[in-house]
C-alpha cells in the first residue's frame, strides 16, 4: 500500500466503518494520519474486528443507519469530512434473497441518502462509493467485465447494488457535473471490487470464513457450488485502491469520476473447490472437502464472473501487491494468531506494512 502524506490530517468520513473491509480502512487510513468519523450500525458480528482491533480508539464514533436521512445528514454535516467513503450495504447475496426490501432499502437509499447528505455539506471534495463486482449483466463470459459493459442484477443484492450505481451517476450528472467542477468543487467515483478475503471476517454465508470455521472445529468442509469460480483478492488490494481513487479524485476532479474495477488478476480468479483445498493445506489439515450432489442454497449462482482492472492499473498505477496464495497464507495467519490470543490490532497493522511493502510468501 503506498504511503501518501496527502491522508495526514485529512478529515474523512467512513460509512460502515464497523464491517469487516470498513475496519481495515479505518485502520490503514489511521495509519497514514487521518483524522477519522464513522458512521453505521453497531458491529454485525461476534467476534468483530470492529472490537478486536480497538476500531472506536481512532474513529470518532457515530453509530446509526444509512436508512435515516436525518441521522446521516447529522453526522456527515458535524464532521465536516473532506472525503467520504460509502462502505455501509447489506452485503450478503443470501440474505438478500431472504430480505429483498431491506436490502434494496440499504444499498438504494441508503446510498441516495449519503449523496442527499453530501450535497448539503460544502467541505466535502471526493467521495467513494463502494458497490461490487456483481452489477455487470452476467453472461458466464471467460473475459473481464470492463467499466463500460452493460449492468444487472439477477438478484435482490446485485440489483440493488445496480440501482445504487445509477443514483451516483443521477447525482454526478445532475448536482455535481463536470462543467461546473469550478463552482461545486466535488468528484464522485464508485468501485466495484472483486471477492474479499483476510482477517477478521466472521460474517454469514461467505466461503473463507465457513471454511476457517470447519478447519478450526476439525470438521468436514462442505462446499454449496464447488465450481462457482470467482476474482479473489485480499482485503488491503481494494482498500488500497478506494484511498488511492480518492487521493485523485481530491487533485484532479471530475476526471477520474465514474465506475473503476478493483480486481486481481487471471491467475487469481480459481473455483470454490480450489480455494477451499488451498486453505486445507494451508491449515495443515487432512479435513475432507466435499459438495452434495445438488446445490443446497435453492437460489441461483453465478458460474464465472472477473474483472478487468486495466483502468485503475494505468490511470491509477494500482495492481494487488499479494498474489492469492500469499493472500491465503495471510488470512491464515490472521486466524490462528487470533485463536492463540494475540494482540490483533498490531497484527494488522503489521500485514498493513507488509502489503505496503509488496511482500508476497
């Protein structure tokens, strides 16, 4: 992650700075001196990395839901940010389908409600929407989508996140347009990240975590679509990739607004099955990984889905600095040093440096 002396005592504002990747991007943004306010819900999970790494000790606390206009306002208003960062969704394609209207109220309005806030708030000069690799129209194509290809969701999360990304472009284009960057002085970009991994995630339904879960308790790995294959990248990639958007967003305006991929490259994109095994042997266990003989979640998934990143590696110079087996072997790590106890914010801060440095195992 590269060290930019642009965040030291810049003012930034964190939506969903509870969750598992909002955590971690409180913790690099810390690190490289900014001064931080979260807003969202209280922590999801138990355990969270929200508390194990101390989270409230350098984020100035603001806990409330996107869905409220007013409590958000509030606080985006009170913190006077430069720049923002919109992490907080309801991120789980299963629980989606279980809860469609909560979902789209969430990643829809939720959003709408932040750049409704954003634009009552004149400090603010960039801001970072996050939303997923899932918006594009899935055509089980070999190939990475690109920022231009066509949109949509075939289901309540991915749609929601589809819609979420036309109130940006609805906004950018109506109250913030690049013609008039001189007057309003905002830049807005959203991001579209590929599957996270690392430390600290607990949350329901996501396959590393399952599988850490079975590994830790000698139990059998039982996998829903073994062959479902995905673009996995470890946390700090992305988390590298908003500050760096946003670094240029602040410089440079309007120019570097619109939709931007953050994904690893071919060779990290593998199946369920491989990803799974890899943890096996990472783990050092000879725990069985199987898959019934018809999937059990009842809902349709995805085959294959990439991404291509090619723009934010030339006009960014941004790549993933971990391939997906260093990746792996950190997440690992994370986990065992977690079950023996250790210190967890220094972990982290630790694998921070380490990323910044570009080691890979």
């Amino acid at each position: 992650m590269k060290v930019s002396h642009f965040w030291s005592g810049r003012k930034v504002l964190i939506t969903g700075h509870t969750g598992f990747k909002g955590s971690w991007l409180a913790l690099a943004l810390s690190r490289q001196g900014a001064v931080l306010t979260g807003y969202a819900l209280r922590p999801q999970t138990d355990p969270s990395l929200y508390h194990l790494c101390r989270i409230g000790d350098i984020v100035a606390d603001r806990h409330g839901d996107v869905r409220s206009l007013d409590n958000l306002k509030k606080a985006v208003l009170q913190s006077d940010p430069e720049v923002v960062f919109h992490l907080a969704a309801q991120p789980l394609v299963r629980r989606s389908y279980a809860d469609p209207v909560s979902t789209f109220d969430t990643n829809l309005m939720g959003t709408v409600n932040l750049l409704e806030s954003v634009r009552q708030c004149p400090s603010i000069r960039a801001v970072v929407i996050a939303t997923t690799d899932k918006v594009y129209e899935n055509q089980e194509w070999i190939w990475g989508y690109r920022e231009n290809e066509r949109l949509g969701g075939k289901d309540p999360y991915s749609a929601s996140k589809v819609c979420a990304e036309l109130a940006v472009r609805a906004y950018a284009e109506s109250y913030f347009p690049e013609d008039r960057y001189p007057i309003h002085g905002l830049a807005i970009a959203t991001a579209r990240a590929g599957n996270i991994i690392g430390g600290g995630d607990w949350s329901e339904d996501r396959l590393v975590p399952d599988c850490l879960q079975a590994l830790q308790e000698g139990r059998e790995i039982v996998l829903r679509h073994p062959l479902a294959t995905r673009p996995w990248q470890h946390v700090l990639a992305p988390v590298e990739g908003y500050m760096r958007l946003a670094e240029f967003l602040y410089k440079e305006g309007p120019a570097y607004g619109g939709a931007w991929n953050f994904g690893p490259g071919d060779r990290d994109v593998q199946s369920v099955g491989y990803i799974a095994d890899q943890l096996r042997r990472i783990w050092g266990s000879n725990a069985a990984v199987s898959a019934p003989d018809q999937p059990t979640s009842g809902w349709p998934e995805a085959r294959i889905l990439k991404l291509d990143s090619s723009k934010a590696g030339v006009r960014l110079d941004w790549h993933p600095r971990w391939d997906l087996h260093t990746s792996l072997l950190k997440t690992v790590e994370w986990h065992k040093a977690y079950l023996q106890g250790e210190n967890m914010a220094d972990l982290c801060l630790r694998q921070i440096a380490e990323y910044e440095e570009g080691q890979s195992e």
